[in-house]
C-alpha cells in the first residue's frame, strides 16, 4: 500500500536519513533491495543522499510507484538476481541503468556514474550520476 508506505518513511526515526537508506528499511516497505534502490533514485532523478525528510509526497509516491514496477517486470521464477533488468532488456549486455556501472557514462546524460558506501552498521554501495541526481553533498567516502 503506497499511502502506508509513505506514512512509515515519513517516521520520524527515518527523518534525517538519507532516502537510498529509507528504501532499504523493510520496516518501511518490504522488496526493495540495494539494486532497485539505486536504479528507482535514478529513474525518479533523486539524489540518494537527500534527507528523506526533504523527499516530498509526490517523489517519495513515485520512487514507490517505480519500485513496485520493476520488482513486479522482473518476477520469473526462471531468472536469479544477475538477471534483474531495470531497462527492460535483460539480454541486454548492460540491463541496469547505474548499478554497477561506476566511471561508465550515464545513460542519459554521459556523465561518468559514481559510487559510495552508505548505511552506518550495514554499508552498501550507492550508484548515481552526479548530474542527473543532484542533490546534498556525498557523506560517505567513495569506495
């Protein structure tokens, strides 16, 4: 349910966290994993350091929204997780917009991706282009 999942990022234990993290919090919303996480910032043009409190409704309804579609294109019992696909292609030789793709060009704007480790106890890489998500400044150190 969008509107409950909306209502659980908007807790105020989640409010100064960075949304890449909010979206990993399966207390939240279940599903989204390190991959869909990078690829939903992307397509949605959010920066994964901005304050999920600085995330309005309507993004935050459209990151979910997003999310929801491409967790759903890519349930097939007879793919595992390398064939995630968040560009609709999985025979593609590169199906994923961002994830995994640090220094390569974005694809939308040819400007190299970049990297960094995000979540305190639990890091995990965080793929982004620096010029089509903008955003606050890179708080963890690039890996």
């Amino acid at each position: 349910d969008a509107d409950e999942a909306i209502r659980r990022l908007r807790d105020p234990a989640r409010r100064m966290l960075p949304i890449a993290q909010s979206l990993l919090d399966q207390r939240a919303l279940a599903g989204i994993g390190n991959v869909y996480k990078s690829e939903v910032l992307w397509i949605e043009r959010v920066s994964p350091f901005t304050p999920t409190s600085d995330v309005t409704d309507e993004a935050l309804a459209r990151l979910i929204a997003t999310a929801r579609r491409l967790l759903l294109t890519n349930v097939d019992p007879g793919h595992g997780p390398e064939r995630i696909t968040t560009t609709g292609d999985r025979g593609a030789p590169g199906p994923l917009y961002v994830y995994g793709r640090a220094g390569r060009p974005c694809r939308r704007c040819r400007t190299p991706i970049a990297r960094a480790s995000q979540g305190g106890d639990l890091p995990r890489l965080t793929f982004w282009c620096p010029a089509c998500q903008p955003g606050p400044r890179i708080i963890a150190p690039d890996v």
